[in-house]
C-alpha cells in the first residue's frame, strides 16, 4: 500500500518509453543474431506496442503525464527493417 501513495517522479512517461525502447532493441538484436521467422518477429513487436500503449493508458489514468500516445521509434525502426529485408528477399528471389 505504501508503493500506491509515493509520488510518481516527473519523468516516469520517458522512463517506461526508455525501458520499452531497450526491449525493442535488445529483440532486435536477438532476432537478428538468432533469426527468426517474419511472422513471429511481427507478433512480438505487436505484443510489445499493446505492452506499452496499455502501461502508457495505466500511467496517465492514475494522473501521470498526458500526451499523445506514440510508438516507439525503435519499434517503428524495427519494423521498417524487416519490410526492407522482406522487399530484398523478394528481389533477389530468394
């Protein structure tokens, strides 16, 4: 009961967008090192941006910061990867 009455600090918005940045980029680095299917690497970077709009909606209705909601650019950097690699894929025929 005492962690509901402390103070939220100011920042908490940009250190959940950090904290969800860093899981990005660490997924990033395992699918690319491991490899993975497109399919599954979509569907945790779906997971991912649900995860995080859905804390970002928790934080402001408990009188967080407000602001648009915005996905994280590493997820955005991710994905646009993927349709790159897709796309060279397909060009290369193979």
């Amino acid at each position: 009961m005492e962690a509901m009455n402390q103070k939220l600090p100011k920042d908490t918005g940009q250190v959940i967008r950090d904290a969800f940045y860093d899981m990005a980029l660490s997924l990033e680095c395992l699918f690319l090192l491991y490899g993975t299917s497109d399919l599954f690497a979509e569907d945790v970077v779906r997971c991912l941006e649900e995860g995080y709009t859905s804390t970002m909606k928790r934080l402001q209705k408990i009188g967080g910061p407000n602001g648009k909601l915005r996905r994280q650019t590493a997820v955005t950097q991710f994905l646009s990867r993927l349709e790159r690699e897709k796309s060279d894929r397909g060009l290369s025929g193979g």
